[in-house]
C-alpha cells in the first residue's frame, strides 16, 4: 500500500467530504494529520481516480522535486520553502514520509520518475515550472542493483526530460563527479574533458548530461546540470554512494566508536558541505539567467581531502577517535573519480563560492551532530 498524494485531503474527499472540507491543512493539528495519514495509507493506491482540492497557494515558482526523501531532496526543499514559501515545492519520491513528518513533505505525491503518466498528472495539477530530478541509485548501491539503476537513468530521465519539452519546464539534474572516468586527467579535472566513466552510476550521469544538452538544443529546454562533489551532511544521511563514509566518520566519532573505513587512507576525493551545495544550487537554478550560462553542465568544488585528512581533523576534536582502513570495492570506484574538481567556469559564469573550508565544515558537522546524538563525547577545542 502506498500513498497516492499528499494533499491527503484530496485522498479523503471520496470518503467524508464534510469532514475534511471543514479544514484547511494549515490547521490542522497532529492528530488531525496522523487521521489522514493512516486514511491516505489505507485508502489510496497510485493511479487511483481521486479528486483533488489543493491545499497550498500557487506561487510564481512551482519547483517539483523527485527523489525527495534524499540526502540532498530534504534539505533543498526546507531551503526553497523558506525562500519563496511552502506552496512553492511539490514533493515525489518512491519513499513516503511518516506521519509524523508529513507536514514537512505536503504536497507529497507517490512517484516512480519510469512512470510518466503519473509524472505528467503531477505537473498539470500542481502547475510546476521547474522539475529538480534528484531520484537516483548512488555510486555503490548503483553497482549492486544494475538494472533498476539503468532503468531509472534511462526511462526516468527520458521521461522528465519529454514532460520538460512538453510542458516548457525548467530541468535541474544533478550530476557528479562519477561522471567522469580512469582516463580523465583526475588531479585538476576541468569542466570539460574525457568522460568515460565506469560506473554505472557514471554512465547514468554521462548519459543525462548529453541528453539533458541535447533537449536544450533541439527543443529549446532549459536544461541545467551541477556535477556535485561528495556532500556532507548532518540533518540527512547518504544514501548509497562511495563519498558515504565522510559524513559515518562524524557519527562513529561522535559515539565514541572505532570506525572502519572502506577506502584506503589516500584516497583523495573532492567534497562539500550540504549548507553549499544548497545555496550553490539554487543559486544556479533560480537567479542564473540562461544568458550567463556557456554551459548546461558545471563542475563545482569547495575542498578535497582523503580519509586520513578527515580522520585527522576530526581527531583534533576528539582526540579519541580511531579509525582502521579496509578498502572494499568502493576503493575502485572512488579512485576512478576526480582528486581535484576544477570549477573556474562555475566561478566565472555565474559567480560560484563555497563558504565553508574543511575545518569550518567539520566544526560545524560536530557541534550540530552532537546537539542530535544521545550523550555525544564531548568535543575538545571547539571554540
Ligand atoms: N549526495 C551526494 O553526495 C551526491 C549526490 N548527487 C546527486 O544528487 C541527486 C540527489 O542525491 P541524494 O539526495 O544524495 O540521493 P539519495 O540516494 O539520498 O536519494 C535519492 C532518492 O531517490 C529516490 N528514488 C529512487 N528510485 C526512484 C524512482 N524510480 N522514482 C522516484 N524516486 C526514486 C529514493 O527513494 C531516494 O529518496 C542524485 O541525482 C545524485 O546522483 C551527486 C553527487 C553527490
Ligand atoms: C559523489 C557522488 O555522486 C555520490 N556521493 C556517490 O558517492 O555516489
């Protein structure tokens, strides 16, 4: 059983019309909320013919997010909320929120991005401009669920990228340095240059990035695409990829756990902080006219490290901390990526910046984790 659509309202009104017409989900208490989830849940499968009362003000920007359960997809929409308002953000995602953090998701919408009516239906009824395409398999779950990874960068995009011309939308694909390959020059990887990934995560990146330019040439789409580094993160956890092991360090230190690396120790990787990569993205999808773009995809880079860098900085806040070093098959995943991601066209185009350096990032992942974290060790020379 899955949830059709958030409005839930929308999935009551076949039921208790009264009832729910009386409210507005601004309103509504918990428990109210709780009512309709386990309604929603009961009640509703995807394609069912519901009628739909939408529950939150149009705004100039409608940007739906797929994917949107992810490490990325939950901050980026309390980030586009408190920007242009709720009504701005339309959620999907094969994963569904609980009832307790429904409110944070609504409008919230079961899709799987391979099913393009749905798709479609979500757009016409919510009157999206803008679709950010996050749903994704990472690097390291990619490889262990081949097909559906290839279904999902195939038919999923094709499918975005048709409504997109359809309907004259704005389309955000993140890409990532798994875009690029063994034969890329990897210590100064520049914005354009050999992309043979091998991956297929990689390929799946590749892939958008030609066909996300293709639809912008052939059909006028405006298409655009930020090749992320690994994100750190500390209100969301990673979801599969072989940059995962940064933000586990955090958690492990801050358990006071000994921690066992996947990677080996040098294993130097371009990374950044979710606080960047937010303002950074919405920055180029939102105030970036198409005029300063020379390019529909960007690098964009903030600092890299290797494990032992991490493990060391983190050390000098809990002197505690040990780490082991036990490279499984993610090392030969991550070694076949970037050291160094160069990003002087994102700089100049459109005047990218990071703010955070590695040591104010680290900072900032230990004093927040630790206000999450039951009875934390305590960290040392913080201030
Ligand atoms: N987090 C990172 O370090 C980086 C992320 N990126 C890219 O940014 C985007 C977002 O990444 P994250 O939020 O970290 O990913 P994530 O793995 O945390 O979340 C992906 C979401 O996609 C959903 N999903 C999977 N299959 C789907 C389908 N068929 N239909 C609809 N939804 C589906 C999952 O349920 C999940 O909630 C992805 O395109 C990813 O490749 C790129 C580089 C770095
Ligand atoms: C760098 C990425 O794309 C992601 N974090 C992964 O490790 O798969």
């Amino acid at each position: 059983m899955r949830i059709s659509s958030y409005p839930v309202v929308s999935a009551l009104l076949s039921h208790n019309p009264k009832t729910v017409l009386r409210h507005s989900l601004h309103t509504f208490n918990i428990s109210n909320q709780q009512r309709l989830y386990a309604q929603a849940l009961r009640n509703t499968t995807p394609g069912t013919n519901i009628k739909y009362q939408q529950s939150y003000p149009s705004t100039k920007q409608r940007v739906l997010i797929t994917g949107c359960m992810g490490q990325i997809g939950v901050e980026l929409i309390e980030a586009l909320a408190a920007r242009y308002g709720k009504g701005s953000v339309v959620c999907s995602d094969v994963s569904t929120p609980t009832k307790d953090n429904l409110d944070q998701f609504a409008p919230f919408y079961f899709c799987d991005v391979n099913d393009r009516e749905r798709l479609q239906m979500i757009v016409d009824r919510e009157n999206v401009t803008c679709i950010v395409h996050n749903a994704a398999f990472l690097s390291a779950s990619a490889e262990q669920n081949v097909a559906a990874a290839v279904r999902l960068n195939t038919i999923g995009l094709f499918n975005v990228l048709e409504i997109a011309k359809r309907n004259h939308l704005r389309v955000f694909v993140p890409s990532s340095i798994a875009a690029f390959g063994p034969t890329t020059p990897l210590e100064s990887t520049p914005n354009t240059t050999i992309q043979r990934p091998t991956t297929v995560y990689g390929i799946g990146k590749v892939y958008a990035e030609l066909m996300g330019e293709y639809y912008a040439l052939k059909h006028g789409v405006d298409y655009r695409s930020l090749r992320y580094p690994g994100i750190l993160s500390y209100k969301t956890k990673p979801g599969g990829g072989t940059t995962d092991y940064a933000v586990h360090m955090f958690y492990y230190a801050l358990q006071g756990e000994h921690y066992e690396c996947y990677l080996q120790p040098d294993q130097k990787l371009p990374m950044m902080y979710m606080p960047d990569c937010i303002r950074g993205t919405m920055q180029f999808i939102l105030d970036t006219k198409q005029e300063q773009l020379k390019e529909r995809t960007y690098n964009i880079a903030a600092y890299s490290f290797s494990p032992i860098q991490l493990e060391q900085m983190i050390k000098k806040f809990i002197p505690s901390f040990s780490v082991s070093y036990r490279p499984d098959f993610r090392q030969g995943i991550a070694e076949s990526w970037p050291r160094i991601l160069e990003d002087d066209s994102a700089r100049g185009d459109w005047g990218w910046g990071e703010e955070f350096n590695l040591e104010k990032t680290c900072r900032d992942m230990l004093v927040n984790l630790s206000k999450i974290i039951p009875n934390s060790v305590k960290l040392q020379n913080i201030d």
